[in-house]
C-alpha cells in the first residue's frame, strides 16, 4: 500500500503522458510494472468517484430558476445541481439582504433578450431563481465581498 499512494498521485500527475502510452517514468519511479500501473490508475478513478459522490451527498442540492416569456406567458422551469450559493456583499448591507436579491427577478432585455421556443424568436422575458428544490445536507454560502481588482473589503451584517 506504501507504494500505491506515490504511484497515484504521480499518475493523475502525469495522466496525459499514460494517455500518450509513455508509462515508463512511472514504472522506473515504483520500481513496478506497467500492467501493475493501470490497476492502480483503475483504483485511483474508483476512489474519486467514492469521494465526489460523498462531497455530492453532503454539499449537493439543487435550485430551481424560472424564465417566463413577457409576449405569450409560456415557462420554463430548470433545475440547477449546486454545491453552494455564492452571494453578492459587495453593495449590500446584510447577508439577508443579499439572500433576498439572489431570488429577485431579472428582466432579460435588449442584448440580453431571451429565445421563446413558443414564440420562436428573441422576446422580453423575466428570470428568476424561483426555489430551493433540494436543500443540501450542509448548505455552503460564498460571500464576495469585494470587487474584482478592488482591495477594499465591506463591513456585512449577519442579520
């Protein structure tokens, strides 16, 4: 097992180079076959995927948004897979502030018209993030609170 952890470590490290078949560096490294290499690359693929689906099980949750065309009324509702909810700090005084905007509606206008499958052309619609669909186990909040470029960082309320 002392020799496993190395080897995966190195061959996630230099996976472009295995996909090429140029597997010898890792081979010389461990002192072990190449055979022996895909094995531990197969166990090295076995373990991420264990460990996504624990981090899905705990922070994974899902939002629903809303598009709503403004000319006929047809919807259209989405399901977004999430890990958190990045919140914007920077002009607002509280987090619940901030929590409110994050739900409010937005009017997707002039460049930013949004393609009506029912009316089959660019239209004048609302979007809003409508729901939480899935609560995740442990609910994640990024705060951003500063600009991008800017080092000035706002004071925020945890009301």
């Amino acid at each position: 097992m002392a020799t496993i952890i190395p080897c995966l470590f190195f061959a996630f490290s230099q996976a472009s180079d295995f996909k090429k078949g140029h597997g010898n560096g890792l081979c010389k490294f461990q002192g072990v076959g190449f055979v022996e290499i895909n094995s531990i690359i197969a166990l090295g693929w076995t373990i991420l995927e264990k460990i996504g689906f624990v981090v899905k099980e705990i922070f994974g949750g899902a939002l629903q948004s809303q598009i709503k065309c403004l000319s006929c009324g047809a919807e259209s509702n989405t399901a977004d897979e999430i890990m958190d909810i990045s919140l914007e700090i920077l002009h607002s005084i509280s987090i619940k502030e901030s929590m409110q905007k994050k739900f409010q509606s937005e009017i997707l206008d002039g460049n930013n018209k949004y393609i009506c499958e029912t009316c089959d052309k660019l239209v004048t619609a609302r979007k809003q993030m409508s729901s939480i669909l899935q609560m995740p186990n442990i609910l994640v909040i990024q705060l951003k609170t500063k600009s991008h470029g800017s080092n000035k960082w706002n004071a925020i309320s945890k009301d």
